[in-house]
C-alpha cells in the first residue's frame, strides 16, 4: 500500500514540474498580457474542470514567488523585472546560453527564442521574471554582432535557386542563394558563403557567394576550404607581394658598419627537412677568455618591413603563419619570408642576435643583444645533425657536438627549476603530387632538435628579462611577453583522479617544482605504454594555455620568471613586435602604449589558437583520406575520449581517431558518466572506459565532415 502512494505521489509531482513549466512559458512569452487561470488553461487546451482548478492553485503559487503578480482579482502578470543584458552566446550539447559581459549569472536561452543566435555571437537578450532557485531565463531580442558570418560549404544548385550545404556545427540549417548572387558556382562545388540576412520568422538565412573555391574533392580546394572555414587567409593579396618584390637585401658597407660583423664566425641552421624559411641560425667560437661565444641570429625582419607598410598591416592582420600537413601559408610575402629574410647558407643577411658567454656548465656569464650581419656555413636538416651528434663524425662536428653538450645542461638546469617535458609524438604524412597520403610516421624531438629548442629558450628568456627586469629603480616598460598560468586545480584534481585507474600518482599541491617534478615523473612513467597518447593529451588539457600579453606573470611550463618570442619573426608577428621595441628601448625611446600592445598581444592569441584549429583539422582530413583505403579492416586501439554521443578511438598502428557513435551500441541503453570519464550499461552495467584497449573495424570514412566511424569488431 505505501509503495503506490508514493508511485501516485512521483506522478503528481512530474505532472506540476510539466504544468508550471507550461505555465511559465505562457507569461514570460505574453509579458504584457494579463490573464486569468481559465484563460492559461484554454491557452494549454486544458479543459478538465479539476485541472483548472489546479492551475489557479498553481498561479497562486507562482505569485507567492514573486514571479507574478496580481493586477486585479484573479488576474495575473508576469513580474517583469529582467530588463535586457548583452553578452555572448555559448552552447553546451543542444543547449544555449547567454554569458554576460557584466560577469552576472549565465542565462538559459531557450531553443525557440534564439532568434538563430548562433556560437558566440554579441547579442542582446530580455531577461524573463526569475522563479526562486531557478537558473535565469531569457530570449534573444537583438543579435549586436556575428562571431561569424561566412561558412563553406558545397553548393546545391537548381533551376531558379541555390542552397550551401555547410557543416560547420554552429549552423543547422542550409542557406539559401538567390541565382543572383551565386558568381559562377557550379553544383557539388565548394564555395565561401556570406551571411546576408536572417529573418526571425524564416528557416533559412540568405546569403551570397564570395568565392568558388573549386570542385570538391580536389586537394588544393580542401585544404583553402579548412582555412576559410577558420577564417584564414589562403591566398595573399597582389598588391602585398608587389611591394614585397621592391623590397631589395639592401646590405650595403654603410649598413654592414653599423652592425657587429659575425661572417667569418662558423655559423649553421638546423630545420625540418621541407623548410624554407629558415629564420634563426646558431654561432660558436671559443674565445680567448676560456669561454664559448654562442649566437642566436635571428633574421632581422623589421629592418625590411616598416611600420604602417601594407606588408606590415598584411603580418599584423595574419599574425603567424599556418602549417597545414602539406603546405605552409606565409605570414610574410616569399620574398620576404623564404628569400631575403631567410638565412640561406653562403650568402650574407642582416640579423639580429643574442651573443652568450657560457663557461663549460652552460651558466651565462655576459649576453649582449646586437644588430648583426651573418652568413651561414651549412644549412642542416634535423635529421643530418642528429647523424652527426650521433656518430660524432661529418661537417662542422666540432661545433654542433658542443652545442649539443652546452644545450643539454641547459635543459637540465631547466628541469631542475620545474620545467615540464611535453615531448609529445606528432603525426606526420608522406604526401604524394596529387596531395594524397601514401604513409604515416611519427615525429619525435630527438637531440638534434632539442639543441636548437634549448638555444631559442634561452634567447627568449634573455631578450625578456632584459626588459623586465631593468634593474633596482626602473620601471619596466611595456614589452610583450610569453605567459603561461599556473593549472586549474580543478582540473589537475580530475586528471589525478583518473590516472590512479591505470596505477598512477601525482602530486597537486605544494611548491610549483614539486608539482611539475611530479608531472614529468608521470610522462616519463608512461612512456613507450599503450597509454601514454592518451595521459599525455589529457595532462595538456589540464594546463592553461600559454598566451600573449604585456602583463607578465611568467610561464608555469618552462619554469621561467621572463619568457617572450623573439626568434621566428619570419612566421610570428609578436616576435616582430619584440624586435621593435627592443630596438626602440635600446636607444632610450619612451614606454609604447600598454592598452595598444595588449589588443596586438590578444589578437595574436587568437590568431595563434585559429591556426592550430586549422592545423588539426588538416591532419583530421589527411587521417580520414588515408584510413579511407581501409574501411572493413579491423584495428587495435584505446579509448581516447568518451563524449555523451560516443567513444572515440585511437588506433595503436597509426594514431588516427575515429567515433562508434552510441546510437551504434544497441546491445543496451548506455547513459555518460562524466566524472569518471565513461559510458555504463543501464541494463548489464557493462562500462566503456577512457583508457581501455578495444578492437574496432573502419565503417565509413567521411571527408566531408572530417570523420572515421568505427564500429566494435
């Protein structure tokens, strides 16, 4: 008996969680309207008389919370008391939110008062009348400003009217192209489309074509169609490279007699195999002292580009270059960026340099920051120095040998300070002329490339705390540093948590080197085991991301008090703004503007995070293209993530990643457990782990959408 007194009781209380609910959407949708219980019921098409009766209850209830209140006997209003609030859109699964720019509580918005809002966008929203301890609600009224307003995508084109498909997630629905504006765009073609209009009341936004990238499928369009879906240039402007051709070398005698003159100093580059442009280069020589002179010369950028110069305002914009997996898209025109700026070996460039004195343990003992000119003995690739650090034989042995030596007590002084090693394995593709993947190999960081790490560090390190650390009684000016944030400890709480499954510890609190001590001790616990992909990816994601700002608060994951980039001017813009404030603080030039520096510093941020997207998501369409030769094969693989819509996994043969989407798992209902990082069987409780090792066979490969299904083998 009391086991269905409370089964009635469960029913009653669903039933008026659904009736208030219902009855709230009437008032906050009609909030000049008064009405009375029997209007609401017949507004709900409600009709039972007891129901009715039970809505004037509720009413009464609703105004008890203040969120009504009663205009005459019986008749009722919503309390508005909202008002309106700006802020940005954010989206969690199917859900939107408002977050607002005044850092007041998030807003739950609604699906049908988006007012197609979509991922980001500025928008202006009324706040409805707040029931007690319910999360705020409201609609969106204005959409101030698009986060974004162009999309690719592949053309639909029939007699009298056209359609972009597009499958970027922000916009479900298809826009629609008068014939008008489709500038030549053939059907199955993929174009860039911009938003034109987007009416509250129609289902699909206009829009218009800006450019047809080309038939899809075809290499060169996919990967212009990745960068312009992350709003990247993909092709540079003409009138940028016209005045990049006038631009000459320029190193003149009058120039090279204003500069410290290192040619005849022995002088290399050591870069990827496919580099071009190659903008740091490393000196050595013992001097009479006893002590080793090391350069870092770093191509002498701004000496060619000048302020204001559509070149520079073209860097600015760009702000880095991007590397996709078979091409790379220029910050700077190429003749800048892989002629006179780049330091090819035997020809004399301009550069600017930090000259170290090192004793035998690697410890500075004088440093200067000096224009220079330079020219390369060798250019090496990664793979030759390593030979040569290796077998201790081939051109110039004697001083990469030493280099390779002074470097690796540089790194270990490094780690001793709490420096993290996040070495991690790249994924890499041999491409054939066509752009197609023909095979996969992982990049590793061997010495050859941690010698050039270890010299870079230090230079910018030293070109940092040059500036921010002037000396007892001046102010640092402004400069733009490199930053990275002490972890989440949220984050860094979870992460431990989940490690201890596979019989890892990790140490959270106390000094900082004891917690990054901890953490390589990790990573190097896990190394060479079929989980090390996985903790590696997910200590990362537990760190804050390392950005640019002129507020220095020192960078956690190098363990430095100073850290800025000065030595890849050819490729990144803030770099180029080091070079120039150096220079203008070398010659005693008063502080630049703090606010103007920090908008640079931001932009350059996300320009930075855009370009990685893009580079990632090349890779995605270059691992989707090559698993496509094996789809109904079968592959070992682990866990990698696991999402409300399904298990990802990643192969152990090659590391590329696909999903079994849980509508896939029919053999039970499977809900997600995000603490634990999995999903549980509702009916069995049988559980999919982040983690476990799993045999899956290739479904379908997708490269439109840039994604491998997997189904369990």
């Amino acid at each position: 008996m009391p086991r269905k007194k409370q089964k009635n009781n469960s029913s009653t209380r669903i039933r008026k969680t659904e009736l208030v609910r219902n009855i709230v959407r009437v008032f906050n949708d009609n909030p000049e309207k008064t009405f009375n219980y029997k209007q609401v019921a017949t507004l709900l098409d409600i009709r039972s008389e007891s129901q009715r009766i039970f809505i004037n209850q509720l009413l009464y209830e609703l105004l008890e919370e203040d969120f009504l209140v009663e205009i005459s006997r019986g008749k009722f209003k919503v309390n508005s008391r909202g008002g309106f609030i700006t802020g940005t859109i954010e989206r969690q699964g199917v859900k939107t939110f408002l977050i607002p720019d005044d850092g007041a509580e998030t807003v739950f918005i609604p699906e049908r008062k988006t007012n197609h809002a979509m991922l980001n966008d500025k928008v202006k929203v009324f706040l409805y009348a707040r029931r007690r301890s319910q999360m705020p609600e409201g609609e969106v009224v204005e959409i101030i400003k698009r986060a974004k307003d162009t999309f690719v995508g592949i053309l639909q084109v029939s007699d009298n009217y056209a359609f972009l498909v597009s499958d970027n997630r922000s916009l479900t629905n298809d826009i629609f192209i008068p014939k008008s504006k489709l500038k030549g765009g053939e059907n199955g073609q993929k174009a860039i489309v911009k938003l034109l209009e987007w009416e509250p009341n129609l289902k699909n936004p206009v829009g218009e074509v800006i450019d047809v990238l080309g038939n899809k499928g075809d290499n060169t369009v996919e990967m212009h169609a990745i960068l312009a879906e992350y709003g990247l240039p993909y092709k540079y402007p003409v009138d940028v490279e016209a005045a990049a051709l006038l631009i000459d070398a320029g190193i003149t005698p009058d120039e090279v007699a204003r500069r410290v003159d290192m040619r005849s100093v022995i002088t290399c580059t050591i870069d990827p195999r496919d580099a071009k442009d190659f903008d740091d280069a490393l000196s050595l020589r013992k001097l009479e002292n006893g002590l080793w002179e090391v350069g870092v010369h770093i191509a002498d950028v701004t000496h060619y580009v000048r302020p204001e110069s559509i070149i520079e305002l073209e860097a600015q914009q760009r702000a880095t270059s991007v590397y996709l997996v078979d091409r790379t898209i220029p910050m700077l025109p190429e003749h800048l960026s892989n002629g006179i700026c780049s330091l090819r070996p035997n020809e004399d460039k301009l550069t600017y340099s930090v000259i170290f004195q090192l004793n035998d343990a690697a410890e500075v003992q004088h440093y200067e920051i000096v224009k220079t000119v330079t020219n390369s003995n060798r250019r090496f690739t990664y793979e030759e120095a390593q030979t040569i650090i290796e077998t201790g034989s081939g051109d110039y042995a004697h001083e990469l040998l030493t280099l390779d030596s002074l470097a690796k007590k540089l790194r270990a002084n490094r780690f001793a300070s709490g420096a993290i090693a996040f070495d991690r394995v790249e994924v890499r593709f041999e491409i054939d002329a066509q752009g197609k993947p023909t095979s996969v190999y992982f990049k590793e960081q061997k010495d050859a490339n941690k010698l050039v790490e270890e010299f870079m560090l230090l230079a910018n390190k030293t070109a940092a705390t040059h500036i921010g650390k002037p000396g007892r009684g001046l102010k640092p000016k402004t400069f733009v540093y490199r930053i990275h944030d002490v972890p989440n400890p949220d984050k860094l709480q979870n992460f431990s948590q989940f490690i201890k499954k596979f019989g890892y510890n990790l140490k959270i609190s106390g000094k900082s080197s004891a917690v990054s001590s901890s953490i390589n001790h990790l990573l190097d616990e896990v190394m060479g085991k079929k989980e090390q992909n996985l903790i590696e990816t997910l200590a990362i994601r537990s760190m804050a991301k390392a950005i640019y700002s002129t507020e220095n608060i020192g960078h956690y994951g190098l363990a430095f008090d100073f850290y800025t980039h000065f030595t890849s001017p050819i490729r990144r813009y803030p770099d180029m703004m080091v070079h120039r404030l150096l220079e203008k603080y070398t010659h005693e030039g008063r502080s630049v503007s703090q606010q103007d520096y920090e908008a640079y510093c931001q932009h350059s941020s996300e320009m930075e995070q855009l370009a990685s997207n893009a580079e990632r998501a090349s890779i995605k369409y270059k691992q989707v293209e090559f698993m496509s030769a094996y789809v109904g094969q079968n592959f070992d693989g682990v866990i990698s993530g696991i999402t409300e819509w399904g298990i990802y996994v990643e192969l152990l043969v090659n590391k590329c990643e696909g999903m079994i989407p849980i509508r896939d798992l029919d053999d039970d209902y499977y809900t997600f457990d995000d603490k634990n990082y999995c999903l549980v069987g509702r009916r069995y409780h049988k559980r999919y782990q982040l983690g476990d090792e799993i045999t899956v066979r290739v479904a379908k490969a997708n490269l439109d959408k840039k994604q491998l299904d997997f189904v369990i083998a």
